[in-house]
C-alpha cells in the first residue's frame, strides 16, 4: 500500500503544478496551449494570413504554403472558443540540388513555377499550394532534413 502512495504524491504534485502553470501565466508570454494547439494570431501579421487562407481551404487542416525557394510550410489551425485562432506551422526546406538528385531539382522548380502562378493565392511571404504538390514537396524535405540530421 506504501508504494501506491509513494507514486501517486509526484503524480498530484506534478498535475498541481501543470494546472497552476496554465492557470496563471500571462497572456503576454507563450501558453501551454501554444505547444498543443498552435500559437495565438494576432491579426495583421503573417501568421494570421496562414491561419485564415488554411482556415478558408481546407477548415483549418494541413494546407500547404510555398516562398518559391525551396520553403515549404504545412499549416494548421483552428478557431478557440475565444474567437482566437491558434495556428500552427512545421517548416521544411527543399535545397535546389541535394545530392544530385533530379527529385529535388524538381520540386524545387515545380514550387517556384506555383509560387509565381498567375492568380496565385498570397498569404504574406508564402503563396498557396494545392494539397498533392504541397504533401509531396512537405514529405519529401522532411525526408532530406532527417537524412541532414543523421550525418
């Protein structure tokens, strides 16, 4: 019976300490909900512009957004109860000749020619990807990232 007692007191602490955390922490500084939902958009900036466009395409799931160079951001976010939108941004990065590789070369080129598409969809620095490119080139420089990594 000692040693169920002995586990569960650091457990209550630790949720004591978790709840007062997100409880009293100020507005001004980054939440705990950041880390689970995305940060808070301030409208006028660049985050809102992806929040909105990823809001009005695909209802806040993964939307993809390109600057032309290889930058490739998949988006998400969502309205709270508030009337904040949380968004939030994984960035990845395709270099325009990794290892020789004709698959890269073409993304790359492939993201600029969507980037400077007549009619393009703009959110700030970024323009707006159909869902099959922006999966392909998202997967494919998150693939050349970790390769990067384990070297």
């Amino acid at each position: 019976m000692n040693l169920i007692t002995e586990y569960k007191r650091p457990l209550y602490t630790a949720a004591l300490l978790l709840l007062a955390l997100f409880t009293f922490i100020s507005p001004a500084s980054a939440s705990g909900l950041d880390f689970l939902f995305g940060r808070k958009a301030a409208p006028g900036t660049e985050l809102h512009a992806l929040g909105t466009q990823a809001m009005e395409h695909n209802g806040g799931e993964a939307t993809y957004f390109t600057n032309g160079k290889g930058r490739v951001l998949e988006v998400r976010a969502r309205h709270t109860k508030e009337g904040f939108l949380r968004v939030s941004v994984n960035r990845t990065y395709i270099p325009e000749n990794y290892d020789g590789s004709r698959t890269a070369e073409s993304l790359y080129h492939r993201l600029a020619r969507l980037a400077g598409a007549d009619g393009a969809v703009k959110a700030g620095r970024y323009t707006l990807i159909d869902d099959k490119n922006g999966w392909e080139a998202y997967r494919y420089g998150d693939m050349v990232a970790k390769a990067l990594d384990s070297e």
